[in-house]
C-alpha cells in the first residue's frame, strides 16, 4: 500500500478491501480517488436536496454510494447511507445534516490527497 493509503486507513477507511478491488494498482486507485473527490454529483447532490427533490436526491446519492463503497472509504460511506436510505424511503429528516457531515469528511480527504503531492 501506498503512503495516501496507509494514511485513509488511520482515518478509518477500508484499504485492504480497496487494495484487493483496485488489484494492487496503487495509481489506478489514486486516479479513481481524485475523480470521487471531483465528482460533480456531490454538488449535484446539494442542490437537489435543497430543492426537495428527493427522486434526484436519491439517484445522485445511490450513484455516489457505489462509488464511494468501491474505494473503500468508509467515514463517506456512512455518511452517504444516512442520505440515500431516507430518500429511498421518500423522507428528508436528517439528509441535510448528513450531507454536511459528507462535504466534511469529503474536504478531509481531499486535504490529504493534495498533502500527498
């Protein structure tokens, strides 16, 4: 594992899952990490929120769980949940403060990624 992993690993995210799905492919999984980290969707995500559109809120949402479970990051993963089970069930109690808490942990990672350069 590269350093940027051994780093997401202490913030609590899945490397050994992510090293294995990634086959090894220490630049295959740092190039898949910066698009997640660039994905429009995240902001798409916001404002559909916003605009109480919960069935685009839940397919931005659903899209970005995939993706984040893939790269194993597990902090986002939990945070994401907590905004596409909600919406899945045509609620919006909690997805506000959920998607603040995923912007959050989204600037983290990408502090660290810009760290690692």
């Amino acid at each position: 594992m590269t350093p940027l992993m051994e780093k997401l690993a202490g913030m609590g995210c899945d490397m050994n899952a992510a090293w294995n799905r990634f086959l090894n492919d220490a630049d295959f999984f740092e190039q898949c990490f910066r698009k997640l980290l660039e994905d429009p969707a995240f902001e798409a995500l916001g404002s559909a929120i916003q605009e109480h559109d919960k069935e685009a809120g839940f397919e931005y949402s659903h899209m970005l769980k995939g993706i984040i479970a893939t790269v194993g990051l597990t902090p986002m993963y939990q945070e994401i949940e907590a905004i596409v089970e909600p919406l899945r069930a045509g609620q919006e109690a909690g997805v506000q403060e959920a998607y603040g808490r995923l912007m959050s942990k989204r600037e983290q990672f990408w502090k660290l990624l810009e760290e690692e350069r």
